[in-house]
C-alpha cells in the first residue's frame, strides 16, 4: 500500500517524463541543494537504466558555499550526466548585469541574467526546478508547468489551468515554461525522502562549527564575500543550513542535529520557513515575486 511518501514520488516522477515526452531540449536546474538533489534522485527513478533527457544546469553566482559546489561536481560526476556551469561573474564582465555594492549587496538577484542567457545559448523549452509551494507566498501562486513569455518573465495572470494532472506546455516562439515537480512536497517531506533513499548531502545540512556574524535573529556565516563591520563581533556557533544559496544572503540557524532523523525531528518541531534565513526574501513583502517576473527561479 503506497504511503503519502510512495504518492508524491510517483506524482513527481511522472511529471518529469511528462516534460521528457513534451520537450526535446530541457535542463534540470541542480546546485547541490536538497531540493535539486531530490530531484536527481527521482530522474534516477525515473529513466535509468538509461541516461537522463537533460543535462543538469547551475547558475553559479560565484558566491556559493565552497561544500555545496564540492557536492554538485561530485555528484554529476557519480551520475555520469552532463553538468552545464552559467556563471553570474561573466554577465558582470560582459556589462549585462550590475554588482550590488554596499552592505548587503548579493548577487542572488543577477542569476535571473544568467539563467535567461543560458536559456537562449541552449534554446531549452523548460527547466525543471526544486521550488516547492510551500516555501513562499509567490511559489504557492505556481502552476507544475508555469509559462515564461518571451522575455523570460512571468505572470501571475497567466497561469493555465491543470485539471486531473493534465499538463498543457505548448510553446509559442521564445516561450518556455518552468516545472516544478515538487510543487506539492513540504520541506519535511522532501527531508523524509531522502532519508529514505539513503542520499548522501552536503555537510552543511548538518549541525557544525562555524565563525557566524548575528545581525538581528539572523547568523550570517563568515566568508570573503559577507562584509563585517569593525563593530560587529564574530562569534563561533553551532549551526547547520535550512537553505543553501548564495553566501550573501543565506543565513545559517542554530542547531544540534547532526545527523537525518535528528533533522527530519527538528523540521517537525519547527514552526518557521526555510525561506525564513534567507535575507534576499525580506528585502520586501513581495520580494520573490518582483523577481520570479524578471526571470528569476
């Protein structure tokens, strides 16, 4: 007898032969990330022995946590599948984005550049991405196929109906559409899952030492790209990540869970939102949503 587990598994497996049924040219977008990891491992379920439709696609902002690029090599490496590297840095030198400045500034924003140029150099018609509904207000607003026009942006009002897990992804000319097969997980099913499956992640999901900079309810973690103010003190904490994204923008949050069940336990208990520790969400209430229109993920 399926549990709710085995249900959303076989949903989400669906959906990504849907998109290798619908498209010829798709790209899963993967940074090492529990959600892109997850989605790895249900392409696994999905098409071996064979090889994936897609290759995997990171949009690296060249601020990312050293251990999670250490994972995604290592991990495309151990898949045997193609690994497409865009990075943000060459849309800065190539004039096609502007570097924040200032405190703050992240580069988290300029991938939306990135993402959209990688689209056009590869002609790719959808890429299948790890947002889940409920991590944000904007991404609960997400169809499974959602449309991108021309311009890469998307719209809320535009949004085409999916009845019966029936998926329209008919293109227009310089149209793709983004897919989220996890639309309907919650990051404690996505946490369960893994465990199950016995996937190795990076250590950062994991309780460990760390020199942080609290700013508020918020611990940045140390590195060359977080700048510290003469008055603010390091301290040493005992942290692990909810989210892992860009260093400039993702905070770390106290934690003894060092191992998968001690998570899954803390995630349970928990009554926040991953996206809580990330400060590029709070720069506004509607934050996410200004950006997914200019391309974003």
């Amino acid at each position: 007898m399926m549990d709710a587990i085995d249900e959303l598994e076989a949903e989400a497996i669906s959906i990504l032969r849907e998109v290798a049924g619908q498209y010829s040219r798709s790209a899963l977008l993967f940074s090492g990330g529990k959600d892109s990891i997850a989605l790895a491992r249900l392409s696994e379920k999905a098409f071996r022995p064979g090889r994936f439709p897609y290759p995997l696609l990171h949009i690296d902002t060249g601020h990312n946590f050293p251990e999670a690029i250490e994972y995604r090599d290592r991990m495309a490496a151990d898949l045997g599948e193609e690994l497409l590297v865009r990075r943000v840095q060459d849309s800065i030198d190539a004039g096609k984005a502007v570097e924040e400045t200032g405190k703050g500034a992240s580069r988290n924003a300029l991938q939306s550049i990135t993402l959209l140029d990688a689209v056009a150099e590869f002609r790719f018609e959808a890429l299948i991405g790890g947002a889940r509904r409920d991590e944000e207000k904007a991404r609960a607003k997400e169809r499974v196929f959602s449309l991108r026009d021309e311009f890469g942006q998307w719209d809320p009002k535009r949004q085409r109906p999916e009845l019966w897990n029936l998926y329209n992804g008919r293109l227009r000319p310089g149209e793709h559409v983004r897919v989220f097969p996890l639309s309907n997980w919650t990051e404690l099913d996505v946490w369960e899952y893994l465990r199950r499956e016995g996937v190795e992640l990076p250590s950062l999901y994991f309780s460990h030492s760390r020199k942080v900079v609290r700013r508020g309810a918020a611990l940045f973690p140390v590195s060359p790209f977080v700048h510290v103010d003469p008055g603010e003190e390091i301290l040493e904490s005992t942290v692990r990540f909810r989210t892992v994204g860009d260093m400039t923008c993702t905070a770390a949050v106290e934690s003894r869970a060092a191992t998968l069940d001690a998570v899954v336990e803390e995630i349970r208990r928990s009554r926040e939102s991953e996206r809580g520790s990330r400060l590029d969400d709070q720069r506004s209430e509607a934050a996410m949503e200004e950006r997914k229109k200019q391309g974003y993920f």
